[in-house]
C-alpha cells in the first residue's frame, strides 16, 4: 500500500497543482471521484487487470465509460497514466488528491465510530472540539460498531484516537505485559 501512495504521489500533486491554478479543485474532485469509482467497478477492475489487452486499448475503453463525465484533461490524465502502466493507481490518486483539497480548504474529515448512537449534542460537541484540537473545518461522519462495548474511535486525517473501552483494555494489557 505504501507502494502505490509513492507511485501516486507525483500524479496527485501534478493533478491537484493544475486544478488549484484553474480553480477547478471541485470539478477535479469529481473527476477522480468518478474514475475511481468506474475503474473499482468488477467488470472494469477486470479489464484493466488483463494483460490481454493494450494500455492504450484500456485507456481508450476507460475514456469511452466516462466521456460523458471527464474533460481533456481528465482523458490525458487516463492517458498519462496508462503510458506509464499505472491505471491501477486511479484510486490512491484520488485519495491523495483529496487530502490535498482538504488541506487548501482547511477541512477535515472526521470519521467517530461509536458503541452507540451520538446524539446531536454530542456529535456538536465532538465537533467543536475537533475543531479546535485541529484548528480546521470538521466534516464529521459516525457510525456505530457494537463491538466497541463502549467509548469511541475517531480517525482525522492521519491520526487516530482510541477512547474505545476495547482499546483502553489493550493498552492496559500491554503495559501489564511490559511490567
């Protein structure tokens, strides 16, 4: 996996450098979004996969499943990447350009994965915080995991905060062990 973010990485920040002078990060978030989506897609997975086919062919065949929805520059970007064998980067390309956007808007999403459901006080609260722990836009989303027992798991960006009651217990077992 780290293979592929470095692989990826100079696309990302080609990409996210023309669409930031353009102004057209959101149009670029689309974009990506959409090609990650196609290219994740089963049958399309599998013809980008054959070595039956050209990368041309596959470039061609990609930019025909979305004409509709790329531009010129989303198609020599397919095309690019296909030139130098890295179709299969399409989705960490979009992650990272993601990260980028986010980093030039000062957003940052938040996943809260809970024991249970939060309640709007609490998401607000949660929220709030994060924002000045971050010093950013949150965008937060939460979902619940009943094996948490309870507590909560929040990953920002890079960082991950465990106050789950699960991974409490496993860090007071490891210090147990370490004694």
């Amino acid at each position: 996996m780290a293979e592929l973010a470095t692989l990826a990485r100079p696309y990302s920040k080609a990409v996210f450098e023309l669409a930031k002078s353009q102004n057209r990060l959101d149009a670029w978030a689309r974009m990506l979004d959409l090609l990650a989506l196609v290219a994740n897609e089963e049958s399309v997975r599998l013809m980008l996969d054959s070595p039956e086919l050209s990368d041309a062919s596959k470039a061609q065949r990609l930019v025909r499943i979305c004409a509709d929805d790329i531009d010129d520059r989303g198609r020599a970007l397919i095309e690019l990447l296909a030139a130098n064998k890295r179709l299969a980067l399409i989705g960490e390309v979009r992650e990272q350009f993601d990260a980028l956007k986010a980093l030039e808007e000062q957003v940052l999403d938040v996943e809260v994965v809970s024991a249970y459901e939060l309640s709007e006080a609490q998401a607000g609260m949660l929220r709030e915080a994060l924002q000045r722990k971050f010093q950013r836009e949150v965008n937060m989303t939460s979902r619940v995991d009943t094996g948490l027992v309870g507590g909560a798991l929040i990953r920002a960006g890079d960082t991950v905060i465990d106050g789950s009651v699960r991974g409490r217990l496993a860090k007071l077992v490891e210090a147990l062990q370490r004694a």
